[in-house]
C-alpha cells in the first residue's frame, strides 16, 4: 500500500468527565489482500475493538464528541445521535420456516459527524454488533471505513478496511439501468400531490435483502444496508430546497433460497419487476414507506442498478441496487442516484461529475436540474411528512463586553451568549485565551498573549447544530517594552531596537536631537558621555528606556624636538604634539636621562653618551591606545676616532682600508707627497722604498689621526731549472729555484711524488711513464710570482712488444700493437729480417715458423716470441680417448691438424651429436656398432679432411664389464699433498684436456657432466695458485679457458665438486 495513517478513536463525552480512548491498530491479514487489491489501489486494515466502543457509546448522550487521530491529523468530532429507523421498525428474517419479525431492539445506532474545526468537517457513522461503517471529510478528501468480511466473508469480525475514496479502483463496467427502460418508467402518481410543505419532510423506506447479500453480511445484513443508507442521508439533507429526512420503517432479509423471493432471477429487469410484485403483495409486512430499495450482489458488471422515475408514494416507489465489491462511497453514490430517479429525475450527461450521471462514479455532487427536479417532486408527495424533530437547530451569536484588551492590567473577558433556537450545549473556542476552550454558556476568559485572536461558538440542541466565528474579534495589547543595544565606532552610533509591542518610537540623544526612526543613526559631534532615551509607545501608554553612551575616539600620539643631533653630552627639548583626546602619556628615551616621564611635555632630556637613539611615546584615553615610534631620532657624536690597515703591496700598488670610527670625512698622506680624501683609497709609489702614510678621521665633533709605514719591496721573479728532463721510470729529478726576491715557495709536480713541496729545491722520483708540468710559486709576502712549465718532465720506460698476424696463403702480414717503442727489428724465422713497423713476409715454403719482435728505446729492448703457421691447405688429423667402448659411453675427441685452422667440421657416424663444430667434441654412443669419423678443417687458405674406417667400436651392455663407481673420494698427487698415486690415474681419466700442450687456449671435457658448485683451481709445479674460478651451480660438461697470460711451463688444473675432486697435468708452450 502507499499510504499508512493510524486510526486511533478517542471518545470525549459531553460531561468532560471520563474519557475513553480506542484505537485501531494496523494489522496485517493475507486473506483478504488478493480481494482488497482488485478493488483499492490503497488501504489499509486495522483491528478495532467494536463492541466496546458500542458499549461506550450506548451508556452516553445524544451528543458525545469523538477525537479521531488519522496518523499525524487529530479531528476533534461531534458525534449528534439521531435514530434513522423509525420508533415502529420491525426487522423481517425470511426463513424456509416462513418470516420472522423482529421489534426494534436498538442495537443499531447512526450518528452525523460535524466539527468546530475552521476547515470543516463532515461524515456519518453506524454502529452494531460486530460492525463499524461509515466515513468522514477532511478538507475536502473522504475516508472510508468497514467490516472487511463484507468483501471477504471469512474475515475476521473486527477487521476494518480504512480507504480513501479517491483509492477505489473505477470500475468503468458498471451503471445504471435507467436508459434501457426510461420509455417504460415515467409513470407519476399525481393523485398523490402535496403542495404544502414545512422546510424539512420525511419519507419512509423500506429496506429488502435477498440471500446474495446474506450470504456475505450474515448477522450484519440489516446493519450494513442501514449504514448505506446513513451514508446516503447525507446526500439528501440539506442540498435541496426542503430538507429530506430518511427514515427505515422495515428491512427484509431472505436467510435462505427458499425464503428468497428473487431466487433463481438473474436479470436485473426482472429483478426490479419481482420486487414490484413481491412488495406489493405485502412483502414489506405492512409497514408504511415512500420509497423502497432492494439489494442484491448478483450484478456486478453493465447495469448494477435500475429504478422506476418518479414513484415515490406510488405503486412503482421501487429501485434495484447491486453490491457490486466496491467501496462505500460507490455504494451510497448508487443508491442514492436509483432513489433520485425515483423522486423524478432522469441522467444527466454522460461523464458529468454529478450524482445522477450514467456511470457510479463515486459522486457527492447533484446537478443544478437535478436539485430543481428533486425538490419538486419531492415536496408535492403525498406520503411525506414532517421531520421527526419537530423544531430546528439553533442559530450562534454572542458578543464580549471588550474586544480591545491591555495585559496585564486588563487581560480578561466577559462572553455572552446570544444565540436564539434554543441551544443546549454550547462549545467556545478562543484561540489565546485561557482556558482556550470552554462549554459554559458565558465563559470569563484571560488573555495573556499580544495578537488579534479570532472566537468561535458552536451551538447545539437536538435538531442540530450551528457555529459562528467572530474573526480577529479579540485585540490584546501588552503593555510595551523599551529596550535597545548600540554599537559606536568612532562618534558613529547605530542602535538595534529590542523593545516589544511599541507602535511608535522616540529617541533622545543627549545631545539636542531627536529622531523617531526604529532603529536609527546618530553621529556625533564631541567626545563624552551622553544620556540615550528610548520612549516606546502603544495604546496601552509609553515607557522609556536610557542608557549612558560614551563616545571616544581614536587618538593619535605625536611629537618633535628642538635638536636631533649632536655631541656628547646633548641637551634635547621635546614637544608633545599628541590629539586633544589622549589624556594619559609615557614617554620613553633609551640612552637619555630621564629615560622614562609620564608628564604630558617631559623635562629637558640629556643624552651622555655618543650613540642613534629611538624616541618612543604611548598616548592613550578612555579607550584608544596610540603608540608613536621614532627609530633613529637622536643622533650623539664624539670625537672620532682614526685607524687603518693596509694590504701587502702588489708590485707598487698598496690598498688602504679605513677603520675609524665616527669620522664623516677623511684627508689621507701617502709620504710621496700625494693625498686623497676617499674612505679606503688605493696608491701606487713610483718605486721602492719606505714610505710614512697619515690618516685624518674628522666629523663635527673635532679630528683625530693614525700614523703608519709601508714598504715597497724590490721586484719579485719566479723559475728553476733541472739536469736533464727526460729519464726512465724511475725517473729521480733534482729540481734548482733560481727565482728572485721570494721569501717562501710553492711547488706542483703532477705525476711525481712528492706532487707538492715548499722546498727551496725539492728532488721528485716520477715512477710513472708520460710527460708532465711543473709550477713554481714564489712568495714575498703578499705579493706572488707563477711560473708554469709544459711537459716540461719526460718519463720513459722499457718498452711492451706486441703483434698479430694475418696469412693469405704463403704470405704473412704483421700488424705491430706494441708499446713505447722508438725501433723494431723482426725475425721472421726463416732466417729473414725486418726494420719496419708493421712488415709483411712471404714464406717460400710450408711450415710452422717461430717469429721474434725485439723492441727498443732509451730505456732498453724486449723480445716477443710467436709460432706462425704457413700451410697452403689445412693438415688434418684427430684421435680419441678410446677406439671400443660400451653403449652408453662417451668418446672424447682430440684435434691433431695444424695451428693454422680456424674451422672444424666433425661427421660421426651413430654418435650423438652427429655432427659438430668444435674443436674437441665429446660424444655419446648409445647403439652397438663399428663407426666411421670423418673430420673436414678449414685455414685462411682452404680446407681439407681425413676419414677414419670402422674407427669406433661400440659393445653391446650384455659384451662389457662391470663399470666402476664414477663417483671416486677426493684423490691428489704428491703435489697436492696425497699419496696415491693409482688414484690420481683413475682421476685423471674422468677429465681430458684439449690440445695438450697448447699456447695457453684449451677446452677441458668432462666423461661424467658435473651438476653443482664447481671450483677450477690451476697451480704451477709447486703449488702456488694461478687461476681460481667457480661455476655456482651451473652444470659443467665442458669449458674452454684462456690462459695465454700464463708463462711457457706446466700446470696442473683441479676440478673441486660437492662430491668429488678431479686432477689433470697440462703443458703451455710459447
């Protein structure tokens, strides 16, 4: 559902004694919600105990008043009792047995709603056993309440369904038979006319249920079509020109098909025929009525209701109405409109928002032709009669004995009721007043609060009710209150006016001005202390409110002097200049006697001591503070004081620095007859000698001066030689100074040690090779000499012999990389010889030659022997570590050819890899076999190639020996420290090492791979450790080094693994 309101019911007797409150609690029940959800698209179900607020309601007054609580809205109701069922009704139960009558037991009871509230309110209420139906209007919006088991029959008693009538589902399906019949129901019975009416007539109607309806309401029945009707009521009493009162004279209910006379009749022609027939035929058990309405629930959709057109009081005075599943409001609309077709009035237009249009639209509204027609009718009926009150309401008017009131002085109020009709209770509500409500009929009443309150009385008596509303009849003043605030800057005042309930306003200023303004400005003119008058004024007198307002502005601090400056001891006047408003001053003169005065024009200050000295003064007054500050503003002299310095002369040139004290003008002598009056002069003597400088520091004050020598020195020279400049590291050079006039001396020596000396005549050893500078600094005093020698040292050493070679077929092209060489001779080993730099040499014939580069210069000469192979093609030759093995076994394979190759092409048959580039490959045999090894090798001038036949031999597993445990303890020779022999061989034959002998560039090949931390270890013979390197983890299979750094000589290699030590002895050549 989208909307909740709690309904809560509070009754409020007429007594104002006891006070009993109800309240319907919203529940929830999912039984009747699939039902409730085809008719409203909002509602809500709440619980309510229905028979006490019957019992409650029983044992009171006519009128009783009902405060409703809709969520967060609270209507406070009047309840009027009135008795819709006539004193001699009869209830009428039709039974297979035959018909019941039943005397009227007063258990049913009907109430109109009104309010006192200013917006209105309206409704109608019925109550019964088990049974809660009818509605009230809230500004405009009417909601609904009733039993939910008249939609779902097995509901529980006390459950209500509460709506809105705007949240019934329309049912555009259904309407009013009239237009099928309207040739046929025009039938008046003017026989029975009455022209004489009071201003309210009654009618009788009877009331007819069939077994439909029964099945539903059960006991509830004849409550529910009272409710109806009830609610009808209100669509009939005041909306015509005569007032039309409904009064029950009997209800018909069929408790069974058998005592249905409608039962097996499905069409609502028919429907209305029978009840024709059947009521005339004594239907109704003899009791009086004007009109009747038959209910059924057996149509529910085309037409739902049909009634014959002005009847009443005839023998046609019948309708048909057909509880169709809606709501309330869709009910009494229907009834109402079959019940105006009765009192003579047809449709009007279709989709009109009126009563009486086609379609049951929920309506409260008749039309103009329709209110003209009914009250027509209605009045010239010959079976209607007067209004079972017998008077009429009364009508409310009072007055007060003062509607203008001061508080608190006059603050109460005399009411007096003057209203006529003779009312018997009586409700006043006084919006401000205490007690603001009263049921008195001349309440007294306080008023304590100021405004203009309006006063409303509601009168009442059996007949009915009335109200009048006197608005803004009450004017209550308050005495008024002066009060204000104000806020000055400078002689700016602005007021806040905080008084209450004034209607006119004077200040006074003091100052001779006035202004009536609320909360006006003021500036004024002086400084001071003014009294401000507030006068507040309204009809109930004036009141005055005064505040004393001082005014001060913001001074400022100011003065002067008759001197300021001077000498020691300085006499100084000083002159307070400060704005008339200061009244309160402290002077203050650092480094003056008195340093402090708090007089507004202080003493003659002296100052004694020579110094810049800052004046201070503070003036102040009631409010403001102002400070004024003089930095600086005395100055006292004294007699300077005269001092310089002078810096070492530079060449002739001296610069003079002047430090005196408090001069402000200088004279300077310099002794060689000229002056200068510059503060840090510099001058340069014509030559050398001594010469007697007088400084003169003169400020007003007197003049003081300083009296100095300086010298001018002979000219200063800077050089030094050496025996010779170039040598061989060690280069040891002795260096003489031969520069002139210096008294100290400062040398640099790149490259040489040591690279610095203060020595008249330093040695420097240069151990390095290369040309360097030499700087030498000679000093007297602050005059300096530098003298800087280029590559002036040259270091030669012996010289580094270096070559390569190249060879295109027989001839051999030298390339010669050595170091610091000044001449060359080559030998080229076939007893030719070269002086060149980088000769060429053709060999006659084929061969493996030893070549030699001798190197020379100053420092001696040095000899590189190298092997340079010559061969038009390749020799070629290889073999093997074993010629027969087992499968699975590794043969190691060792290249013989000639030094002159550079490319090797290995073919092995049923060896893996087949094929392979290197210069020593080790191969895996996994198949028994006789294999052939071809090997092709390439020089810079060809190739060549050998095959072997049937050269390797691999045994089936099953032919060979058992093999060793490959994993053998550590085993080393004599050289090492052990002392097996054997197991070095064993160890030595898990390694090989190609070639061997070699120029220092060889590959080592593992039998067995070794996985882990690996160290190769070489030492020469005697154990001294040449070459160190670990593997970290990596797997080692094989690894070519490069030692040719290494001397002509033999080695021995050691492989160290987590689990084995391996020792091989090799031989490098040169």
């Amino acid at each position: 559902m989208k909307f909740k309101f709690f309904l809560s019911f509070t009754l409020l007797f007429s007594t104002m004694v006891i006070a009993q409150q109800f309240k319907a609690n919203t529940v929830e029940n999912q039984l009747v919600k699939p039902v409730l959800n085809t008719v409203f698209s909002n509602y809500e179900l709440v619980s309510l105990d229905v028979n006490s607020v019957q019992n409650a309601l029983k044992s009171r007054s006519v009128h009783q008043n009902l405060d409703l609580q809709l969520g967060s809205k609270r209507l406070n109701l009047d309840l009027f009792e009135y008795d819709l069922l006539k004193s001699n009704y009869f209830l009428q139960l039709g039974t297979d047995q035959g018909v019941v009558k039943v005397p009227k037991d007063g258990r049913i009871k009907t109430y109109r709603i009104t309010t006192n509230a200013s917006q209105g309110h309206m409704g109608s209420l019925t109550i019964s056993d088990q049974f809660f139906y009818g509605f009230i209007e809230d500004n405009g919006v009417k909601y609904f309440f009733e039993p939910a088991y008249g939609f779902v029959q097995n509901a529980p008693k006390d459950l209500l369904v509460v709506y809105k009538e705007s949240d019934v589902l329309v049912n555009a399906a259904v309407k009013c038979g009239y237009d099928e019949l309207k040739d046929n129901s025009h039938i008046a019975d003017d026989a029975l006319g009455n022209e004489n009416r009071s201003h309210c007539i009654a009618f009788d109607v009877a009331l007819a249920n069939d077994y439909t309806v029964f099945l539903v309401r059960g006991n509830g029945t004849d409550a529910w079509c009272t409710g109806v009707l009830a609610n009808v009521q209100t669509n009939y009493d005041n909306e015509f020109t005569h007032s039309i009162e409904l009064n029950v004279s009997t209800i018909f209910v069929a408790t069974s098909t058998g005592s249905d006379p409608w039962n097996g009749i499905n069409n609502i022609n028919a429907h209305l025929d029978t009840h024709v027939s059947w009521a005339n035929g004594g239907g109704y058990g003899g009791a009086p009525y004007g009109l009747a309405t038959a209910w059924t629930r057996k149509y529910t959709s085309g037409a739902v209701g049909l009634a014959w057109v002005g009847t009443v009081c005839g023998n046609l005075r019948y309708n048909v109405c057909s509880d169709f599943g809606t709501g309330g409001g869709n009910l009494r609309n229907l009834q109402a409109h079959e019940m105006g077709h009765n009192f003579n009035y047809g449709h009007d237009a279709s989709g009109s928002p009126y009563i009486m249009a086609p379609s049951v639209n929920g309506s409260n509204q008749w039309s103009a032709p329709s209110i003209t027609a009914i009250s027509n009718f209605a009045n010239s009926r010959g079976c209607a009669s007067g209004c079972s009150t017998g008077g009429a309401a009364p009508v409310a008017n009072f007055k007060a004995n003062s509607t203008v009131i001061c508080v608190p002085t006059n603050n109460k109020v005399q009411f007096t009721d003057l209203s006529s009709g003779s009312p018997t209770s009586w409700t006043w509500t006084f919006p401000g007043g205490t007690p603001s409500s009263s049921n008195q009929q001349n309440p007294l009443i306080t008023y304590n609060t100021r405004g203009v309150y309006d006063v409303t009385l509601r009168v009442s008596n059996s007949f009915g009710s009335d109200v009048i509303t006197f608005n803004q009849y009450i004017d209550v003043e308050l005495k008024a209150v002066s009060a204000f605030d104000y806020f000055v800057i400078d002689r700016d005042m602005t007021t806040t006016n905080n008084s209450m309930y004034g209607d006119t306003y004077l200040w006074k200023f003091g100052d001779g001005t006035t202004s009536t303004e609320f909360e006006p400005q003021h500036t004024y003119a002086n400084d001071g202390i003014y009294n401000v008058d507030l006068e507040v004024t309204n009809r109930c007198g004036t009141v005055k409110k005064t505040i004393k307002v001082t005014i001060v502005t913001q001074n400022e601090a100011n003065f002067s002097a008759d001197v300021v400056r001077g000498c020691a001891s300085l006499k100084v006047k000083f002159k307070n200049l400060s704005s008339t408003n200061s009244n309160t001053f402290i002077w203050e003169f650092p480094g003056g006697t008195p340093s402090t005065s708090t007089l507004k024009d202080p003493p003659v200050i002296i100052y004694p001591r020579k110094g810049v000295f800052d004046v201070k003064l503070t003036a102040k007054n009631a409010r403001f503070t102002s400070v004024k500050v003089e930095n600086g503003y005395i100055t006292v002299d004294t007699i300077p004081i005269a001092s310089f310095t002078h810096a070492p002369p530079v060449g002739t040139l001296i610069d003079f620095t002047n430090t005196s004290v408090d001069a402000t003008s200088y004279s300077w002598d310099f002794g060689d007859s000229k002056s200068s009056t510059e503060s840090n002069p510099s001058h340069s003597y014509a030559g050398p000698g001594e010469y007697t400088v007088i400084l003169k520091a003169v400020n007003s004050c007197g003049t003081t001066s300083d009296t100095q020598k300086v010298e001018i020195a002979k000219a200063l020279g800077s050089n030094f030689k050496v025996p010779n400049t170039l040598g061989c590291a060690p280069f040891t050079v002795q260096f003489e100074n031969t520069s002139t006039n210096a008294t100290s001396y400062e040398w640099t020596f790149p490259g040489g040690n040591p690279s610095t000396s203060t020595l008249l005549n330093p040695t420097v050893v240069y151990n390095t090779p290369g040309k360097f500078d030499v700087t030498l600094v000679a000093i007297n005093g602050s005059d300096k000499e530098s003298t800087t020698k280029t590559q002036f040292i040259t270091v030669e050493s012996l010289p580094i012999p270096s070559f390569t070679s190249n060879i295109v077929k027989t001839e051999v092209f030298f390339t010669n990389t050595s170091q610091f060489g000044n001449s060359y001779l080559w030998d080229f080993g076939d007893n030719t010889t070269s002086t060149e730099i980088s000769p060429s040499h053709v060999y006659t014939v084929e061969g493996e030659f030893n070549v030699s580069l001798k190197i020379t210069n100053s420092c001696g000469t040095q000899e590189l022997l190298k092997q340079v192979v010559v061969y038009l093609i390749p020799k070629v030759d290889f073999s093997v570590n074993s010629f027969k093995v087992c499968v699975g076994d590794y043969v190691q394979f060792n290249d013989h050819s000639s030094k002159d190759v550079n490319d090797w092409l290995w073919q092995i048959e049923g060896g893996e890899p087949a094929t392979s580039t290197i210069q020593y490959p080790r191969v895996l045999y996994k198949k028994s076999g006789i294999y052939t090894v071809k090997l092709t090798v390439k020089n810079s001038n060809g190739s060549s190639f050998i095959i072997k036949q049937n050269y390797i031999t691999v045994v089936s597993p099953v032919l060979c020996p058992d093999r060793p445990n490959k994993k053998k303890k550590i085993i080393s020779d004599p050289g090492f420290g052990m002392n097996d022999p054997a197991g070095i061989k064993n160890q030595v034959d898990q390694m090989e090492i190609f070639p061997n002998p070699n120029f220092g560039i060889f590959e080592i090949q593992m039998v067995d791979p070794i996985i882990g931390n690996t160290d190769l270890v070489i030492t020469d013979l005697i154990g001294n450790e040449l070459f160190h390197e670990k593997t970290n983890g990596k797997y080692l299979d094989s690894k070519q080094l490069d030692l040719s750094n290494l001397p002509q000589g033999t080695y021995f290699l050691r492989v160290n693994s987590e689990t084995n030590q391996l020792i091989k002895k090799f031989t490098i050549t040169k």
